[in-house]
C-alpha cells in the first residue's frame, strides 16, 4: 500500500505522538509498503527529504491563529495531490491533534491520541498560555468533529478515549482501540536488572506540560528527599512548564536532588537512563498512552503512575502500582513502598518488561493497523 501519515508535530520526533508516528513508519516500511510523512513547516528544516525510506514533506505553516490549522490544511491538500500524482496513494492515515483534511476520494484512518474536549479541559487557567489555549477551544474541538466525520476509519490508543469521544457523537463500536507501540529492539530490559538499585534516582520522560502533573512529583521529591536524602529525580523534556517547574524546584531546596535534562535525542541513551532508575514515575493528570510509560516498562523498570487514561489499560498490580491523579501524598507513599522493598520493585520491574513483549510491540501494533487499512480500503470500496 501506498499511504499518507498526516501529523501536527515536528519530525525528526522529539515527543510522543511524533515517536508513534515514526515507529509506525518503520513497521510500515519494512513490510514493504511505501511511507508518506506530512507535518508542519519548520525553520531550517527541508520542506522533502527522505530517511529510512520514509518521504517527509513539511508544506507551508503559518502561525495565524486560530485559523492556523485552515491556512495549513490548503498546503497539506497540495501535498496529498502531488504525492498521488508523482508516486500513488492507496490512503490516508491523519493523527491528532489539530489536523485538517480536506474531501478525500481515499480511504481516512483517524488515530485520536487524546480529545481536544478533554485535553484542554485539564489545563489550569492560571496562566496566558492557558487562558489562550482554552479561548482556542472552540475552534480546535469544531476541526476535530469535523475530521471524525470524515473519518473512514477511527481508531484511539486507549479505552479511556474511545469512551470520551462519546461526547462528539461517535458510538464505541465504530472506534477500534489499537493502542500505542514501543520500539522492543531498542528498549529491553537490562542483563541484570538489580544493577538499577545502585544509582538511587527516579526517572520521568515527557513534555513539560500542565497535564504532566510534574509540579505534583516535585511536593512529593520535596517530601521523600527530607527521609531519603541520597535519592534523586530526573526529569527528561522540554517545554512551557520549564521555568515554572525550575523555580519550584528552587523554593524547595532541591536543585541537588531534581534535576531537569532537557529533551534527550539518543533513543539509546534514554533506554539507558530508563533501565538505570530505581522507577519510573508518571504523575499525570491526564494521557492518552504515552509512548514514555510503555519505553520504561519494556525496559523493566518499576513503574508508579497515576490511576488515568491509557495507565488504567495496561498497569496491573503485578506490574506496577497506580496511585490517585492530584494527591502528591499518594505518590509519596508508592514511591517509598518501592525503595524499602527493592524486592517488589524487582518483581513488578520484570514483569512490566513481560507485559510490554507480550502485547505492545510495533509488530503487534503494526499488525493491528494493517487490519485497520484493509478494513478502511473495504468500506470505502464497498
């Protein structure tokens, strides 16, 4: 098949919905079918190339909001054109969020990582970036029904979104439930995975976002650290929370003990990192699946996440432990259970690892997908 991934964040990927993106590229791409990638114009990036067989086109995009994604969709209609008339186009693959495309002769899979209705929802309005995202609503939610509508075929990477997009009028049994995949070649479980008990800190990989729940796990290091001073916390990501979360982190007295990384480019030396933590820790508000919480499991780390979305569909009590979303206290608690018993720590570690072999990998998600097309290329034939 010849098909079209249509996505709004930047590629090379640098945060979850990008990575999906990518890795499904790849599956896509080693069993042989031909990979279109379209995504947003950035400064100094090509507006074609061509990585690992996969052809990236960046058209035009313009900062003009809230008309941003109309002005875009004009460019991404250009490019879908002039890909099916140069190399074929069997169908179209759109992520959200915040995508628009236009009245299509092809097949349209849509994959909605996490409703604009619910994500915005869980932003605070105590700021100007979260005050202009939720005047910004409106118009995001109206593109996304209007894209469920076109939609061939709908899919979601966790129950907990499927049921959510109930609010927009799609019923559950026209959305397919697919989940999110991890690249197992590159995260894996450690030879020895009680070596992670040697370097004493606690890892979480993700934007730097008000739905995050990071300001929750910075009350809860700030409280760990008064009993447990030899432990630290890592945070890997970028983004609008940094500073915020800097000075927190500063008004605790913690800048020895948390630290931000920044965005961490090397896949190898983030597995590294997540295969070096005593835990994982998700404090989330909200997700869809993210892509950060499955790398750590697969590479049998211990995991404490909050009770929310996609967490709920793959955490279990035998490999890892869900504590209540908003309640740093809750998640003190986990995290302590973990560091004075590194034996349960062990054990849900391994089994977080079997967990993610078993039903997570981009060959069993690829797959997945591949049954989704056939089946979008049928109703539309039909």
């Amino acid at each position: 098949m010849r098909i079209a991934l249509v996505l709004s964040t930047p590629l090379p990927a640098c945060e979850g919905i990008g990575f999906y993106v990518w890795n499904l590229g790849l599956f896509l791409t080693q069993q042989g079918h031909e990979v279109h990638m379209i995504t947003r114009r950035e400064s100094m990036k090509p507006s074609y190339e061509q990585v690992e067989r996969i052809h990236i086109w960046r058209p035009t995009f313009w900062r003009v909001y809230p008309l941003h994604v109309d002005f875009h969709g004009y460019f991404v209609e250009q490019t879908l054109d002039t890909i099916a008339k140069t190399y074929g186009l069997d169908l179209i693959h759109v992520h959200t969020p915040l995508v628009k495309i236009p009245n299509s002769p092809y097949p349209v899979v849509v994959t909605v990582h996490t409703p604009m209705k619910t994500d915005t929802a869980s932003i605070p309005l105590r700021s100007m970036l979260g005050m202009l995202i939720r005047l910004q609503t409106p118009f995001s939610i109206r593109l996304e029904k209007r894209l469920l509508r076109q939609a061939t075929q709908i899919t979601t990477v966790a129950t907990s979104v499927a049921q959510e997009l109930s609010t927009y009028g799609v019923l559950p049994h026209e959305i397919a439930i697919l989940g999110n995949g991890v690249d197992t070649t590159t995260f894996y479980p450690a030879p020895d995975p009680r070596m992670r008990f040697q370097q004493r800190y606690f890892l979480t990989v993700g934007r730097l976002a008000p739905r995050k729940g990071l300001e929750d796990l910075i009350v809860s290091a700030a409280a760990l650290i008064k009993q447990y001073p030899a432990y630290r916390f890592l945070i890997v990501g970028q983004g609008p929370l940094a500073a915020t979360l800097q000075k927190q982190i500063t008004h605790y007295q913690l800048d020895d003990h948390v630290q931000l990384l920044g965005h961490i480019d090397d896949r190898i030396a983030l597995a590294n990192l997540y295969r070096g933590a005593w835990a994982y820790i998700h404090p989330a508000h909200y997700e869809g699946l993210p892509t950060a919480l499955l790398e750590a499991m697969a590479c049998g780390c211990p995991v404490v996440a909050t009770a929310v979305s996609g967490a709920l569909d793959v955490i279990t009590p035998t490999n890892g432990i869900l504590v209540q979303p908003h309640a740093p206290t809750h998640l003190t608690a986990a995290i302590q259970a973990l560091i004075d018993q590194p034996d349960m720590a062990d054990a849900l570690g391994q089994q977080a690892g079997r967990t993610i072999k078993q039903h997570y990998s981009w060959s069993r998600i690829g797959q997945r997908y591949l049954a989704a097309y056939q089946q979008a290329s049928q109703g539309v034939a039909a």
